[in-house]
C-alpha cells in the first residue's frame, strides 16, 4: 500500500504534500528532520492521508493535490479542519 499525505507544520501551518509505503515512519522522519525540504519547520501532524494500492497511482495522486484543483479539493475535503483556521491550503 501507498499513500498519498498532507502534513501540517505546527510552527508556520503551511502544508506539505508527500507519498510514502510506510507513514508512521515517513512522519517521524519529517519530525526527526531528516527530511531535507521540511527540517526548518517541524514539528508535523498529519490532516489528510489517501491509500493507494499501487506507486504509479500514488504518485499520480500526490502530483494532483500539489495542483491548484487539488488544493481546491482538499481546501472543501477538510473544510471543517479549516472552519476555524486562517490558513487553509495554498
């Protein structure tokens, strides 16, 4: 299984946009700073994550929450998430 996810940084609230087999650890590489693009600003928390059963898929997927329609997507998916936050994605 694949999945597709959006992680919040709990410092700045920006968003982002990742794939990965396994989340549990690809989180704790985010938070750990072990990610090279997200270091300055962890910690992380997960908001939206998607399986997938296959890479290609996944990937597919991912390329399209990083587009303006998906952030659109995402913007109405959480909607409640965002309801009471100034910062939804974009």
């Amino acid at each position: 299984m694949y999945y597709v996810y959006v992680l919040e940084s709990l410092i700045d609230y920006n968003k982002y946009t990742g794939c990965t087999e396994d989340l549990k650890h690809r989180l704790y590489l985010h938070n750990t700073g072990k990610v090279e693009s997200t270091k300055e600003r962890k910690p992380f928390r997960i908001i939206y994550y998607e399986g997938c059963i296959n890479k290609e898929d996944a990937y597919h997927r991912e390329r399209y929450l990083k587009s303006s329609w998906g952030k659109r997507y995402l913007n109405n998916r959480l909607k409640q998430y965002f309801s009471n936050k100034e910062n939804p994605v974009g």
